[in-house]
C-alpha cells in the first residue's frame, strides 16, 4: 500500500480516530510511545501530550494529582491497536524492538492481519500490526468473518525487513482498532451493536469484535480477565475515552438517533458528541 492510500480500515463508514490515556507517570510513558512505538510529540498541554505520526494526533496522555493505577481486572483498555502501512513496517518495528530488547507479550496470525502485542510501563496494552488485503480475508455465509489466532513466525517476519534504518512509525499509520475489557457481554453486543450501529464481524469465547462496513473489526470487546467489572472510577489510569469518525453522516445520526430512544446521554463538545459506554469508558462520536 502507497504511503498517501488509506488504509481499508480507515476508509468504512466509522472507524477509531483517537485513544486517551490517563498515566501516572507521564514521562515514562510517553518516552516508551516515542522511542519503542515510534509515535512523536504534536502538542504539549499543561497536562499531558498529544502523540502520532507525521503530524496526525493518535494518542493523547494527561496525568493527573490522584491518579488511582486500574486493577487488572477492571473495565477499561485490553490494547490500542496500531496499523502500520504494510508487512516491510511491521517488519522493521520487530527489528527496531529486537535491537531494544522490548519483550512481546505475544505474536499472532489472525488470517486477516499479523499482529505484534506489547504493554506500555503501566500496563496498557498495545497491538502493533498489518491488514493483509481484504480481497485475501474469507466472509461466511452470514457476512462475518474467518479469524483465528495461530503462530506468528517471528524470525521469518524479522529476516524479511529491508534494510534500512527504523525512523519510528511510517507515514500512514493509525489506530485501526482498540480493544476492550468490559464486565458483560451481552449489554456490550447490546450498546455496540445496537446503540452505535457496528455489525457483530467475528466471536470468540468471551469476546465479540464490532466494524462498520465490513473491517474485521474497529472495536473490540472481552470479559478474559474482567468478567463482572462494574463501572471505571473517574481517576482510574488507563483509558479515558477514545474517538470515533464518521465518515458516513447518516451512520451519526443513526448513532445519535438510537442514543435518544435508549435514553443515552450525549453531549455536544468541541470535537464531537460525548457520551461514555456501559463502563463508564468514555467515547466521543465525531464526523
């Protein structure tokens, strides 16, 4: 894929634009996102900053006094997951992170993408990966799609990276899809699917993964290690909120439609409209 091409991802009528983190130790954190991710500094707030790639803002980190560390357990973020353009940069990331002795928590093949997963220092979990094409991925008969999780080769993906230096993330990467720890899987289907309008792409046990015009899923959510959380505190570290666009206006007003007739309150701000899930996660749709 050409630098200037969207990805497919980017391209459905909604994706996630945007993640918001709040951290304790700023410093350390961000330092981990620009060095090891590969993301740089947009803007610097009083508070925190504004992180991505060739100057379109990905991730936003603000600390704060009393900020409480999430227990693992919690509603909240399983990882934050960024596309890379192709297979040659998810290939030079696994040699840029080699090189810096930065341990995987995991490598998967999921027939529709290569994913690379990692944790920042306080435990939020990050997804580095690559889309193979869409002509390549197999839909069932019921327009879901085939998933899995098999081995990733490492040493192949390592040994096909050209060989050029790493210059941290290249131009075209963004959030493709974020995962999520929720409490209850049925009422996530029921908000994801029903309130928002994103179509049920694949299931695994305990898990559900949501898209909008056939990606194999923007948002995802499990109950692995957070069956039963009840809603985040307001302090909590982790995810704050994340964006979604819209590409497609009548897919936001259907949103907001549906927001109305569940009684779900949304306010309009700056960016969008704000409104937070069945966790207290908050979520601002933007057009």
């Amino acid at each position: 894929m050409h630098a200037d091409a969207q990805p497919f991802a980017l391209s459905r009528p909604a994706h996630v634009g945007h993640a918001h983190l709040l951290v304790s130790d700023l410093r350390l954190v961000s330092d981990f996102y620009q060095k090891i991710v590969g993301l740089s500094v947009i803007e610097r707030t009083p508070s925190g900053e504004v992180l991505g790639v060739e100057g379109k803002s990905l991730l936003t980190l603000t600390t704060g006094n009393a900020v409480a560390q999430a227990p693992r357990n919690a509603a909240g973020l399983f990882h934050t997951a960024f596309l890379v353009p192709g297979r040659a940069e998810l290939a030079q990331w696994l040699v840029h992170a080699a090189k810096n002795n930065i341990s995987l928590d995991g490598a998967s093949d999921h027939l529709v993408s290569e994913a690379l997963y990692l944790s920042d220092p306080e435990g939020n979990g990050i997804e580095i990966y690559r889309d193979r094409s869409p002509q390549e991925w197999n839909y069932k008969s019921d327009g879901t799609v085939a998933m899995a999780t098999e081995r990733l080769d490492l040493r192949q993906l390592h040994d096909s990276a050209p060989d050029r230096t790493w210059a941290g993330m290249a131009q075209g990467t963004a959030i493709g899809h974020i995962h999520l720890q929720v409490g209850d899987l049925p009422e996530a289907d029921a908000f994801y699917r029903d309130v928002l309008g994103l179509k049920i792409m694949a299931r695994y046990p305990g898990a559900s993964f949501f898209a909008t015009g056939n990606y194999h899923h923007h948002i995802a959510a499990n109950i692995w290690n957070s069956r039963g959380a009840r809603k985040r505190e307001g302090n909590m570290s982790g995810l704050s909120d994340y964006t979604v666009r819209f590409n497609d206006p009548a897919a936001l007003q259907s949103a907001l439609a549906a927001l109305q007739a569940q009684e779900i309150e949304a306010r309009k701000t700056a960016e969008g409209w704000s409104l937070t899930d069945p966790w207290g996660i908050g979520i601002t749709l933007a057009a």
